[in-house]
C-alpha cells in the first residue's frame, strides 16, 4: 500500500488511467538491478528513483572521474576519485525518501554475477563492454530474468528487451563476441553525451513496462536511434541461440573457462603495476595495443612502442624478444589476446597489464616512477 505522502510524490503519476495505484503499488513492490553507474546508469536510476521502483540496485566498481562529467549528470567537480555507486546512492535517496537502494561497489564477474542479480525481477544492462553483457544475459536466460540492453557509440544508441517470456536474447543478435581488436568501449571510441541519456531514459520506460504491464514491450525487435540524422529504426529478432546459451552451463552453473576470451579472467599472462620492478626498467618493453589517439594519454618517463594489435603479427620486428614485453590496452581486453598472440609465438615474455590502463591506474604509475626517481637521486 501507498502511504499518503507517497500518494502525494507520485500523483502526477498515478492519475494515468493505465497505470493508477495499482500500477504504482507494483512499482513499489519491484527490485531492479541496474549493472552500471555510469552514462547509461545514470539516467536510468534516476527515472526509476522518481518512477517510485521500490528496490534498486547498483552494481559499479567504478570511481568518478572528470571525462565522465559531460554524460553522466549526476556527478561533480566534487565527486572526482569517489565510488559512482556510492555517490548515486545518496543523489537518488536524495531526490526520493521513500525508496530503497542497495548498492555493490564491485565488477561483475562469472563467479558473483548470480549471487549479485537472482533475486532481482529485470536487470539492465548499462555497461559499456561486451565481456560483461555477454555475461548478463547469460546468467539472465540461467534464471529466466528480463534484460534491458543499452548501447551507445559516438552519434548512435540502441535499446532493446532480452530474454523477456520466450523472446530472443541478446546472443541471438550476437551469438559472439567480435574480435578483442575491434572493441571500444566509449573512452576509446568516444559518445556525444546526449545520447546515453536518450538511451537510458528508453531503458527506464522498458522497466516500467515490463513491471506494470503496460504497453507493448520491446522484445523482439531492436531501435536504432541515430542522432545525426534524427532517426529511429526498428528490425525485427527472433529468438534463435537455445542451443549456444545451453552449451555455456555446466551442472546449471555459468562455465568461468567459456569467458576467457570475452572476459578479463584471471590469466597467468596477466600482471599488475605493483608486479612491475621500476628500479630496473631497461628489462621492460611496454607495448601500447590501442589504436592511434586513443585516451588517457600515459605518463612521461617510459619508452613504449606503440603497435595496435590489428598490426600486431606485421610488426614483429618491432618486439625486443629479450626482454619482458607489457602489453596494455584501454581495458587489459585486447592486450591480453595481443599477449596470447605473441606467447604462441614464440615471445614467451609477454605480458598483459591487467585492467587496463585506467585513470586510476595512471596515477598509480606516476607515483611508481617519481618514487624510483627519487631514490635514484
């Protein structure tokens, strides 16, 4: 039941025929996981933070950083280096008391993404990266959950409803992963910051749906949006990958070994900065496998190679074989299957940086060099 002053917050709402209190009560009665904080993540909780979604979830283990400000307007100056689940948390509760948010200040992997999203009634999808998406739906069609899909990149987005009744899922649009090579996620492609915005709020009208039974659902097909020319397009899908999801599930459980090459999983041929020996760098070749002008920019004080990894296998002459070769990446991705590459090549020194080389990471690297340097002096 709608207690009054709920009644009063949500009356422009509830005086819709088609929804009522009714259709409000069952909003208050809902739990949605939203998997990401971020461009999408952000419009979309805050929709549903004023659509009265009783539970919400935010799962992000990400931090606020400045080049996040211009989509993602619920961050500040003031927010920089905080935890983005934790600072949405406070602005959502901060505009609407009378919900519940619970939060995950973590990444979503293929060992706690079924404790984290069970008991939940749609999870949405607001990452930007394919190894987790193809990780929620996957463990969405395992326990018979709806998932809202949102993509966006540089002019264009596209929405749909996955794993609804018996639609399609999202490996029916792509039953693989494309190639580490060919994935850029918004820092490296880049995004007018408009459009998470637009896609997100598309995202939050497709759980209110789903959860009040209203309208037509978007199961079945894809929109298209495409803000250069201000246009929406719709295909049809049919469901048409029961036998692929199926084959990914051992005992009913997702198969960890299935996400090596769509997922960052822990690899033998993956290291960190701290493994790095900055007092002895002439052992190192550090090898840039991101295409040309992609951003963070890093730091001064380390000779690096740059070889994108499309012309990884044309440019072996640039590898020194006799040292330790670190491969890095936006996202440790592609500088993991780069360093995969190498190693059956016979360079059985690659190494991949693992997760990437974030801001967060940036800064961890500048602190190593000025400490060596000053020992040095």
């Amino acid at each position: 039941m709608l207690t009054p002053k709920e009644e009063q917050y949500y009356s422009r709402q509830t005086i819709l025929p088609a929804l009522g209190k009714a259709g409000q009560e069952r909003l208050k009665n809902a739990k949605i996981a939203v998997v990401g904080a971020g461009g999408l993540g952000c419009p979309v909780l805050s929709y549903l933070a004023g659509a009265g979604i009783g539970q919400l979830t935010i799962i992000d283990g990400d931090k606020v950083s400045e080049s996040n400000l211009h989509r993602q307007l619920l961050f500040t100056l003031d927010d920089l280096e905080k935890s983005k689940a934790e600072v949405v948390k406070t602005r959502l509760l901060q505009s609407n008391p009378y919900i519940k948010v619970s939060l995950f200040t973590e990444y979503l992997t293929p060992t706690n993404v079924k404790r984290l999203l069970e008991n939940h009634d749609v999870i949405i999808d607001c990452t930007d990266n394919y190894a987790t998406r193809y990780l929620i739906n996957d463990v969405c069609f395992l326990l018979k959950k709806p998932m809202i899909y949102g993509a966006i990149h540089r002019f264009e987005g596209q929405i749909s409803v996955f794993n609804y009744k018996t639609g399609p899922t999202y490996r029916c649009l792509f039953p693989l992963a494309p190639s580490p090579e060919s994935q850029q996620n918004c820092a490296e492609a880049g995004v007018l910051g408009i459009i998470p915005g637009l896609i997100g709020m598309l995202q939050a009208t497709e759980a209110i749906k789903i959860i009040t039974g209203i309208g037509e659902v978007l199961s079945g097909s894809v929109l298209f949006y495409d803000a250069l020319n201000q246009s929406f397009n719709k295909i049809g899908l049919q469901r048409s990958a029961e036998q692929t999801l199926r084959s990914i599930y051992t005992n009913g459980e997702l198969n960890p070994e299935l996400y090596k090459q769509t997922f960052c999983v822990s690899s033998g041929l993956e290291t960190t900065i701290d493994e790095i020996d900055f007092s002895n760098l002439s052992q190192y070749q550090w090898i840039d496998v991101r295409e040309k002008g992609e951003e963070p920019i890093v730091p001064e004080g380390l000779s690096i190679e740059h070889i994108p990894l499309s012309a990884l296998k044309e440019n072996h002459h640039l590898i020194d074989g006799e040292r330790i070769i670190i491969l890095f990446c936006q996202s440790g991705i592609r500088s993991l299957s780069a360093a995969e590459t190498l190693q059956k090549e016979g360079f059985t020194s690659s190494k991949s940086l693992k997760e990437g080389i974030s801001k967060q990471l940036i800064t961890l690297w500048k602190q190593h060099l000025t400490s060596y340097s000053l020992k040095a002096q």
